[in-house]
C-alpha cells in the first residue's frame, strides 16, 4: 500500500478514498501527532477549519470538526474560503492547527483534507507519516469541560482576508477592468471583493458555486471562457482561480494565456526593481520552462529549482531566506504576504505592476519566452520504477544527448495520480513532441503492470 499523503495532503474521491471516517480519523491522529510535539503545551489547542464548496465538503468538514472536538481541540469553522485564507487565519488567529477539505483543482467528485501547523504552515513530510501512523490506534478521549468546542466564523474571518489581501499592494487597481473566473470555488465571493476593494472594476464570470459545478470546464485549468470573455469585455487582463483559489493564471488584453512562469517572472522584475526580491533569487520547481530561467538569468535574477509541489518550494524558501517562488500551474508565493500559494493575492500584485507601470500584460509577460514544452501523462503503468529502470534512465539520457543545452527532459511520477508524467522542452514543438512520444512509448512498455 502506498503513502496515504500526496504532495498536498490526502486526496481522492470523495465517500469511497476519503470518507467520514477517515476524515474523523486523520484530524484525530493530526491532533495526537501535534500534541505529542509539544505544539498544544500549556493552553487549550485551537484549530481554524475551511472548505471550498464542493457538495462532499459538508460531510466531511463535519467529520473533521467532530474529530478536532473530540481529541480536545476547539475549533473555528470559518466555511467556505480558499485554502490561503485558511493559512493566513491560522497564523492571524494564533491558532495551533489549520485544515482544508478541499481538493483544489480536481473534479467535484474528489476532495481532499491537508492541514496547516502554527503560523499557518504546511506539515512536512515526516509529521504527515508520523500521522498516518497513528491512525485509529487507541487513545483515552476527553470527557465533560475537556472536549472541544466549536464556533461558527459570522463572516469576519473572509473580511480580515480580504483587507489582508488589499494592504499588500502598493498602487491601486483604479481604471482597471479585470475578469476573474472564480472557477465557481472557494474564492467566488472573496476574489472578486478584494479586487473592488483595491479599486478595479472587476466582470465576474463562474462565481455562482452550487457545490456540484466547481472547476466544471471553469478556472485556471481551462481557461477558454476567460480568454473569450476578457476580450469580449475590453478588460485590461482576466484572471483565473482554481477551485480553492491556491494558484491564479492569467490572460492579456487579447486573450492569450499568460502562465505561471510568466507572472513570476513579472513579479520577480517587479520585487527586484522595488529592492524586496531577497537574495535577487526566485525559487521554481523543475516543471518551470527553461524559458524562465533564461529570462531571469538575463535580469540578473538567480532561479533555485525544487520538486514539484508547492509545499517543497516553500521550504526551499524557508531554508534559504527567500521572498518568492512558485510553479507554473499558477501556485506563487509571496513570503512577505502569505504560506502558501495564493491566487487572489496574485492577481491583486500582478495587477498592480501593470498600474504601477502603465504598461500591457502582454509587454510585461514579454520577457519570458517560452520554449516549446510537451507534457505527456502515461496511466497505468508502475510509477515507483520510474527512477531505477535501465533501459528507460537510458532513453532519457540519449533524449538529453541530442537536445543538448536547447531543451532538456524530466521524467516525474505523479504524486497524486498513478501515472508518469514525461515532459520534454525543445528548441521547436516538433522536436518535442517527437521526443516526448518516444520517451512515453518507452515508459510503456518498460514499466507496463
């Protein structure tokens, strides 16, 4: 049996992999494993709970709270709001714990739960086993005055977030039109506001969540309503949320897609000219294009890679001191502003550079070019010999050979999914794709089940 964590917490479809009583189990075991670091010495624990607004987040968050109570935990349900404010109330709220039920950009059917220690960080990879190895075993449960309560947030905890949000820019959206696609997820009432609030005018479109529709052919992972629509409304750039307003995407004034490798290297330029880009280094995972690093290179920028997962990014982060990073998918993080990738709060800077400067989107995202990337996802294969056949270490290395320092490849397990992900970048999109066909055909069939 595998790790029950992924790279962001525990995740599957929602009442068969996660279910009420795993859920109910894991926040227990969290709550054990937390104690038992020393994390709930001499007060009363808390824990801040939020969801986004899938239709399995009900039970679920439910379950969670009743588990929290249960070990002793007071609890704050603050409802539906992006994990990012879940994060940043963790830490504004003093509390010891912070979960999410929420599987981000998947389909309604999943959902997940990952959790957030003091300050609102993210567990690292020892205390999640630590709690997966705790789970269901015996415990002597509080009774009477020693079992947790729960509170239900009135909406002041989606306030704080916002005006959090909206203190950290320094120019204000005034005369800008933005479209937000909301993905009809955490961020539909939340996003939107706190762009208002910084003074854009602000078309919305997927901001009207029933808990069945979240990311339904919406949000950052397809993004084709919003290209049509900020087009179609003369916005200045769109911006585009996933289901728990994790990570944003953008589109310029004509519609094209505007990455996350794009907008850190934006946000990069603009935290180096301002003199708060620490180090003058961005921290990016091996997936960013080596476009990126060309460009950052060429502003005197350094880029430090890590493993994909925004989690790792931030400890790199954490470890060396540094104020930015992110993954192409659209996670970017802000040290100074936030934990954890944060869409709304990207948008609200990205935004921001383009009325500090006057300049387009597309100008500013110019300084990245991109170079012609293929992703390949191959299913059904065995993931865990990805790193240690011969015959395939080979074909990438031959792959690698003939790219030379135009391109370059990665092979990746996925961490969520069973599958392999075969990624090639090269000097033309013909090359790649003929070059990531062959190394999938390759992960075929050396390591078919």
């Amino acid at each position: 049996m595998g790790r029950l964590f992924g790279t962001d917490g525990v995740r599957g479809v929602a009442n068969r992999d996660l279910t009420a009583e795993l859920a109910l189990d894991l926040s227990v075991a969290a709550a054990h494993v937390l104690a038992t670091l020393g994390a709930f010495e001499d007060h009363r624990p808390r824990a801040v709970i939020g969801r986004d607004p899938r239709a399995s987040g009900e039970f679920l968050s439910a379950a969670t709270i009743a588990g929290l109570a249960s070990a002793g935990v007071d609890v704050i349900n603050v409802g539906v709001l992006p994990t990012p404010a879940v994060a940043y109330l963790t830490g504004k709220l003093d509390a010891d714990l912070g979960v999410v039920l929420s599987a981000s950009h998947n389909a309604m059917p999943d959902n997940g739960i990952k959790f957030f220690t003091r300050g609102g960080v993210k567990l690292d990879d020892a205390v999640e086993d630590a709690i997966e190895a705790r789970l269901r075993e015996p415990w002597d449960r509080p009774t009477g005055a020693a079992v947790g309560r729960v509170k239900m947030d009135t909406g002041r905890a989606g306030d704080e977030y916002v005006e959090h949000l909206v203190a950290s820019i320094s120019t204000p959206l005034d005369g800008l039109r933005i479209a937000v696609d909301c993905a009809n997820g955490a961020a539909s009432e939340v996003g939107p506001q706190a762009l208002r609030e910084a003074g854009a005018d602000v078309v919305v479109i997927n901001g009207s969540p029933d808990g069945r529709n979240i990311n339904e052919q919406c949000g950052s992972t397809h993004p084709e309503q919003l290209q049509a629509v900020t087009v179609a409304s003369g916005a200045d750039l769109g911006v585009a949320f996933d289901g728990d307003a994790d990570r944003c995407l953008a589109v310029d004034h004509t519609g094209a897609l505007v990455d996350g490798d794009q907008i850190m290297g934006v946000l990069a330029v603009a935290m180096r000219d301002a003199g708060t880009l620490a180090q003058d280094t961005l921290v990016a995972t091996v997936m960013s294009n080596l476009g990126l690093k060309l460009a950052m290179t060429a502003h005197g920028i350094r880029m430090l890679e890590t493993g994909v997962g925004d989690r790792y990014v931030l400890e790199a982060m954490r470890a060396g001191g540094y104020g930015l990073g992110g993954e192409q998918s659209g996670h970017v993080i802000m040290a100074a502003h936030a934990t954890t990738g944060d869409g709304v709060l990207t948008a609200l800077q990205l935004a921001s550079r383009v009325a500090a400067t006057g300049q387009k989107l597309s100008e500013l995202a110019g300084i990245v070019q991109r170079l012609p990337q293929v992703l390949v996802n191959v299913p059904g294969v065995d993931k865990s010999r990805s790193a240690s056949d011969d015959a395939l270490l080979a074909a990438v290395a031959d792959a690698e050979a003939a790219l030379g320092s135009t391109g370059r490849v990665l092979l990746r397990p996925s961490g969520t999914e069973p599958l392999v992900r075969v990624m090639v970048e090269a000097a033309s999109e013909d090359d790649a794709q003929r070059i990531a066909g062959e190394l999938a055909g390759v992960v075929r069939d050396r390591l078919a089940l």
